[in-house]
C-alpha cells in the first residue's frame, strides 16, 4: 500500500515537472511596488491557504495538488507562493498548505481562485486510478478579518459529492466545498 501512495506520489510530481506547476511566485510584483492598498511588505500578515477533505473512508489515498493560486486583496493581486507539492487528501485531521501570502494591513475584501491541477490519483479498496480535474478552480470571497483570526483560510472538499465516477478507473472532481478560517 505505502510502495503504491509512493508511487502516485512520484508520478503526480514527475507530471508536474513535465506540464509546470507554475512559478513559485505567481503575479510577482515587485517588493517596492505601491497600489490601492500600500505598500506590499509594509505592516503585513502572513496568511497559508490551506485543503483537506470530510468524507474520504471510501478512498486509501486520494492526492491532488494545486496548479495556480491567485490572492485579490481589495481587487488588486497579491504575490502568492505555490508550494507546488501534491497533497493527501485522506488525513482528515490535516489541513495541508498549498499556497501562503502576505496580507496587507488595511486590507477588507479577498477573492480566492484555486486551479488544480488537472489531474490527480485515487486509490480504494476495490480500485486505483485518476482523478480528472481539467478546467477546475475553485473560487470564493472573504473578509481580511476572518481569514486575519487564525491567519489562514481551509479549503474543505466534500468529498462523497466532490469525487464522482466517470469510468472503470477515473473520477472527476465536481467541487463542493465550504472554506473554514
């Protein structure tokens, strides 16, 4: 079982060297650059965005991971660093980071787009194979003062209605979450 999880594992990052799982830093701007909001660095917060799922006791393993992250704060786009690593979604106790922040003082409204990468694995007691997440982001708004309590937002999947069978060995992830700060 832990030689398949590694295998996955491995074959989830070679995919994500061969079709670039993006940059480190996505919408770069420069730290001297100013906007709407201030200076970015000045007086700001670190903020992880994080994604676990409920509902996974049907799956041994179940890794996604994370394409493109982008942060609007205020309407206006926020340095992100991707961590670029495929994540297990079957630890229901963990909350895994896929992306952090900095989030500016004075800051009141985010807008959040997730895009997954467009595939991931599965692996159940009966079966294994992929996950087809093509064309899905995830996207949702919140206030700079829930996401500032905890200093992250969790992304939580549903799993039993999120991942549906579509063939033999395939699922396709239909997103249903509910973010959680």
């Amino acid at each position: 079982m832990n030689s398949m999880k590694t295998l996955v594992k491995n074959a989830l990052v070679a995919m994500a060297l061969v079709t670039g799982c993006g940059e480190a830093v996505l919408n770069a701007v420069d730290d001297a650059a100013t906007n709407d909001i201030g200076t970015i660095g000045a007086a700001s917060t670190a903020i992880d965005l994080r994604l676990r799922a409920v509902g996974t006791d049907r799956f041994s393993s179940l890794m996604m991971m994370a394409d493109r992250v982008d942060v609007l704060v205020d309407g206006v786009a926020v340095p992100v660093e991707l961590d670029g690593a495929p994540v297990e979604l079957t630890d229901e106790e963990q909350a895994s980071r896929i992306a952090s922040f900095q989030l500016p003082a004075g800051a009141q409204a985010l807008e959040f787009r997730i895009r997954v990468a467009p595939a991931g694995t599965y692996e159940s007691m009966r079966r294994h194979g992929w996950v087809d997440a093509r064309a899905t982001t995830l996207t949702f708004k919140a206030s700079a003062d829930n996401v500032l309590e905890k200093g992250k937002a969790v992304v939580v999947l549903d799993a039993p209605k999120s991942f549906v069978a579509t063939s033999e060995d395939a699922v396709a992830l239909v997103p249903h979450f509910r973010v959680r700060y």
